[in-house]
C-alpha cells in the first residue's frame, strides 16, 4: 500500500491478483466460470457476471423511482396552463390526503 492508501500491484503479480479477485467472486456466486472450449474462445476460462434473473419472474419495481421518473420526464416538456394548473391540483390533493393518513 502506498503513502495515499492505494494498493499497487507489480506488473508480474497482476494475472495472480486478477485470478485471486475473479475466484472470490465466483465461490459469492456473482461471477460464473465457463470453460473456453464450451463458448468456442479457446483453452482459457472465460468469466461472466452471474445472472440471477429468472424467466417468468418479473423484475421489482420501485414504485417511488418510477413516480419520480415520470414527473422529471413530464417536468422537462413544456406544459400549457392547463396541464400546469392540472399538476397543481393533483399535488395540493395528495398534500391533502397525507396529511387524511389515506396516502
């Protein structure tokens, strides 16, 4: 480790460094290992991030991004009067409804 706190690797230690890292994320499972010759690349094993998606499961959405998504998108369009005003309305109404405990 160097004077700020950095670790440096010597050029002739850096294959080891990167397998040592690589097998640490393979055996927390966020990493897979393939051999080459199954891909087609070779002798070499080839990493790739470990997708943990499974078909049929929808992602979790969070709802409060995605409100926050929609208003920034709406936000950057130029809005009349009346969707303005609209915008207004809607924001006084859940104010209301907060403080109600119904939102």
């Amino acid at each position: 480790m160097n004077r700020d706190g950095e670790w440096e690797i010597r050029r002739r230690a850096v294959d080891e460094a990167i397998e040592t890292v690589l097998a640490d994320l393979v055996a927390a499972g966020l990493v897979r290992a393939l051999p080459g010759e199954a891909i087609g690349k070779g002798s070499s094993t080839v990493y790739v991030a470990a997708n943990r998606y499974v078909r049929g499961e929808p992602f979790a959405v969070d709802r409060a991004r995605k409100a926050a998504k929609d208003e920034k998108e709406e936000e950057e369009e130029d809005l009349c009067d009346f969707e303005l005003e609209r915008k207004r309305n809607i924001e006084r109404n859940q104010a209301l409804l907060r403080e109600l405990g119904l939102l």
